[in-house]
C-alpha cells in the first residue's frame, strides 16, 4: 500500500486520521467519478473526515489478462486532479495483495483496520473481494454492522449513455474527443517531455515539439487535432500531429505527437509540456512533398484560430 499526502505531495506510511474513502479503480476520472468525489468532501467535512481515495497502483486487469492494458490516467495526473477537487489522501493498493480476501476481509484487514474509514463512497458498480464477490450490498451491510457509513453513487448518463473508462477509451481511439472530453468532463491530455525530432518544422518556418506517446497510454486515432499546450503556466494554442508523420517518415516509428505552438518561439527540449486536445481537425496524410506539406499546416492553423475564436464566443 502507498499513501500520498496530496497537500504536500510526499509519500507517508499512515493517515493522521479517521477517513471518508471513495473507493474504485479511476481510470480517466471521468464525470461519475468527479460526482463520487465531490460528494465524499461534502459529507466527509460535515463528519469532520480527512478525504481519500483508495485505488489500484495498476489496473486489475494487468494481472487478470497477462497483458498490460492501456490508461487514460497515470497516477501522476491522478494526483493532480485528485488535489485540485479537494482530497487530502491518493491510497494506491497492490492488487496481488488483496486479490485473495473475501469481502469480509477486505472490510476488516483494509477499511478498518488499516485505513480506519467510517465513510466509505463508491459507484453502483463497485466490486471488491475474491472473485469480486462483495457488492454495494455486501459492503453496505459489513459497514453498518460496525457503525459505520457508506453512500453509494447512480451512474452518470449524457445523451449518448453511460458514462464509463470503457466508453471514453472507445471515443478517443475512433478520434471522437469533443465526446470523450464532455464525458471526462476536461480535456484529455498527455504529459510528456520534449524530444528532438527531425527538425523539419524549423526549416519551413513552422517549428514544432515532438512527444513519444507511451504505449500503454491511450492513443487519439492517427490525425490533425485543435490542441492547447500549457507552458510555465501560459496557455497556448497548437495544431498537433497524433501518427507517424507518413511525409517525412518512411520508416515504422512509435506513434508520435507533433505539435505547432501558435505564437511561441522558445526552446522545449527535454521540458515537459502538457497538451490537451480539443477537436479532430482532419485525418493524418501522406503529401508529395514538403511545400504541400506546409500549406496543409498553415490552412490547420487557421482552422485552429477559428475553432477557439467560436469557443470564445458561445
């Protein structure tokens, strides 16, 4: 089990008090998450509560499956959201470690003994346990057995359906992120240094950044988006490439971010630059050759001035 302090961002071993704990995987924070946390600081501050939240340190299904699966949210950016909305503990449990418990257990060893929760909150669809055998019912019953609360959560619904990690995986990987944006409720995002590229930008007045995306990090679809990059603090707009650059590039690389900072001229090598998408602009394509290349860019440019001047308007 790790414990971050989120107001100083350390590593402690053991909470200074009583808890309000929401509880679940959180891959993406979505919306139904952000209901589950905002709820747990409203009840959790009237009961006089420190507010946590207990998770995995990877996704179960990285062990059920074998395989590593692909995140929306590395626990990194999970921290920082988790900060920004109140919490003051991100409780980071190995899987393997409690895999085996019963409900029973799982209620015992962790919420009680360990964690010292008297306010659990968690979604209509939260399971824990061997074999996920405890429910909302289960734990709801071993909670107020010993006197203690527990709230749970309906599911969150837009117009398209219910809001779940599964669905926004799914709008991002088709290129839908204006979707999967009102479903997370932000703008997905990477968070990654600066790496040298081939430097071809520069020579055709339009310089960019490049970003190896990780592999098990989920990927927008292959493509041109409206992005915002956020430097020292300052936002800016940018046209980003998500591919493998198909005028320049003949050979197999990592999918690749590139993206042209609109108005800014200093040098991000080896810095770490946040950029958010916005909207798919038009599918990645391979061009006869670079000229054609550079009007492309431009002509996404002003598409992207447009995009964010309609933004402003509405």
């Amino acid at each position: 089990m790790k414990i971050i302090d989120l107001k100083n961002r350390i590593e402690i071993k053991k909470c200074s008090a009583p808890l309000c704990l929401i509880l679940g995987n959180f891959d993406g924070i979505h919306l139904g998450h952000l209901k589950l946390i905002k709820k747990a600081v409203s009840e959790g501050k009237k009961l006089g509560l420190k507010i946590g939240v207990w998770t995995f340190k990877e996704h179960p299904m990285n062990t059920l499956s074998g395989k590593k699966n692909t995140f929306l949210t590395s626990n990194e950016e999970k921290n920082e959201i988790f900060a920004e909305n109140g919490l003051d503990y991100a409780i980071y449990e190995d899987f393997d470690t409690v895999r085996g418990y019963t409900p029973e257990q799982f209620v015992e060893i962790i919420l009680t003994q360990k964690l010292d929760c008297r306010l659990a909150v968690f979604g209509f669809n939260f399971r824990f346990g061997r074999n996920r055998t405890g429910t909302p019912e289960i734990l709801s019953q071993l909670f107020r057995k010993s006197g203690r609360t527990v709230i749970v959560a309906e599911a969150v619904k837009t117009d398209t359906g219910i809001i779940s990690s599964t669905s926004i995986r799914d709008a991002i990987e088709k290129g839908e992120i204006e979707k999967a944006n009102e479903m997370l409720g932000r703008t997905y995002s990477i968070n990654l240094p600066v790496v040298y590229g081939k430097q071809l930008g520069r020579t055709i007045g339009i310089p960019t950044i490049n970003q190896t995306i990780p592999s098990d990090k989920v990927k927008p679809k292959n493509g041109i988006y409206a992005s915002k990059c956020l430097i020292d603090g300052k936002a800016f707009m940018g046209v980003s490439n998500i591919g493998f650059r198909p005028t320049v590039n003949n050979d197999v690389c990592d999918i690749n971010c590139e993206t042209h900072i609109i108005g800014y001229e200093g040098c991000l090598y080896e810095k770490t630059v946040k950029v958010s998408f916005y909207k798919k602009l038009r599918d990645e394509q391979k061009f006869d050759g670079v000229e054609e290349l550079k009007k492309a860019i431009e002509k996404d440019i002003l598409s992207v001035r447009e995009y964010f001047s309609k933004r402003q308007g509405n």
